[in-house]
C-alpha cells in the first residue's frame, strides 16, 4: 500500500521490515504465534516501558543542547 504522507509511508515500511526480521528470528508471524492475551499485554507494557525511557531520553538531550 503506498499513501501521499511520506512520514506515514516511512513508518510503513519500517514496520513492514521489523516484522520481516520478527518472522525470521521467530519463525512465525503475530497471527500465527501461540501467545495468549495476557502474555500480549504484557509485551505491549515493556515496549511502552522501554517507549518513555526513549522519550525521556530525548527531552533530556533537547533541554541539555537548548531546546
């Protein structure tokens, strides 16, 4: 699929690559991996933990360089 924001076709494509490399160090994909619910949510909670470390991160460096 292809779309006229080059911002949302860029975050496009590196999903589309992230879960190529999931599909080839795992060996399957989201739909076909045996992971229940809580296990999901629980995933989904550590990516968003590791999410606001990296924007914290961020902000400190902006505010440290002026911003």
């Amino acid at each position: 699929m292809k779309t006229q924001d080059l911002l949302v076709q860029k975050l496009m494509n590196q999903m589309a690559k992230r879960s190529e490399a999931g599909v080839i160090k795992y060996g399957n994909t989201m739909v076909t991996t045996k992971m229940d619910a809580i296990k999901a949510i629980d995933n989904a909670i550590e990516e968003a933990l590791d999410l606001a470390v990296y924007l914290e991160k961020a902000k400190v460096e902006l505010k440290k360089n002026g911003h």
